[in-house]
C-alpha cells in the first residue's frame, strides 16, 4: 500500500502511521493488530481469487471489513479508557473514578477478543485454501498466517491486560474464556 491509499475512516498509511507513533494513548497495539487481521484476511482474499474459489474470497473479504471496523472501534473505546483515568481523584470520587476505568477497561476488551476470533477465522481459511494453492501462492499464505497469529497474540495480551485489575464479574470472566484463559488472578 502506498501512503495515498485509504486506511480506516479515510486516512492514509502515513497519517495512521504519524498517528500512531504520536504521543496519544490511540492509535495503539489494538488497532495495530486489527489491521494486521486485515492485511492478513486480504492475502487470504488474493490467495482465494487465484485458486478459483469465490466463496472464499467473500469470506476472507467479509473478515477484512470486520477487522477494518474492529481498529476503528478499538480506537475509539481506548478514547473513554482515556477519558475515566482523566477523572480527577480525591473527594470521595475515588470509587466512581476506579468502577468508570473497570467499566472502560472492560469495554474496551470487546473489540480485542473479536480481533483474536477474526484472527482464528483467517487461520481456518488459510487451511482451506492450503491443498489448493500453488507453491508461490504458499508463500502469501504463511505471510498471512504469521500476521494473523502476531495479530491474534497480541490482542489476547490487551484482553488480559486490559482485564488484569477489573474487578470480578460475568463479563471479565467470559471475556478471559473467550481468550482460552481459565486459570486465577496473577
């Protein structure tokens, strides 16, 4: 991709690379790894156009949309992470100020869990198109592969981290599952 090509919402790569090695608390790792779902889902895509299987090119470009969105809803959920470690301490406001960084940390563990699930899609299709690729072909797909599990270790580390000093509830722990994490608190 060039720089004057369009990435999430209408950027290039250079703004979204300026944006995030910016000191701003987004862009960060978790769009990072969406986007890496995507590129990898668009290998998937090319792969699936060569080898003649048009029901593969629709999935792997449905996956490319979904990880696409994912950067941009990852960016924005780690906005109102920002916005409740903004909230002042002192006063009695400590309770409220450490439920609103749960709640947003918890929140903001949503789109990471769908990268790593997306992540696993690409995985399974790169299966499929494995026995019908041709050995240059193998090559973007292993490509994809590497990317998408980069992708998928890196978000399941933003869920964990993300979760690490959430509180306890139904929605931490189905997250943590979702992310294969059944053992206890570090």
């Amino acid at each position: 991709m060039s720089g004057e090509e369009d990435i999430q919402d209408g950027g290039t790569v250079a703004e979204f690379l300026a944006r995030l090695a910016a000191r701003s608390p987004t862009p960060a790792g978790g769009a990072v790894a969406a986007l890496c779902t995507a590129q990898a889902a668009a290998l998937v895509a090319m792969v699936a156009r060569y080898c003649g299987t048009p029901d593969l090119v629709e999935r792997a470009e449905r996956l490319v949309e979904s990880a696409q969105q994912l950067a941009v809803e990852d960016e924005a959920s780690f906005q109102v992470v920002a916005n409740a470690w903004a909230i002042p301490r002192g006063e009695g406001a400590d309770d409220e100020r450490r439920a609103a960084i749960g709640e947003a940390l918890l929140m903001a563990s949503e789109p990471q869990a769908q990268v790593v699930e997306t992540a696993v899609e690409v995985l399974v299709l790169i299966d499929g198109l494995r026995p019908a690729a041709r050995p240059g072909l193998r090559s973007d797909l292993v490509a994809a592969a590497e990317v998408a599990r980069a992708a998928s270790a890196i978000a399941r580390m933003n869920v964990e981290s993300n979760l690490r000093t959430v509180p306890d509830s139904e929605s931490r722990s189905a997250l943590l599952r979702r992310m294969g994490v059944t053992k206890g608190r570090d």
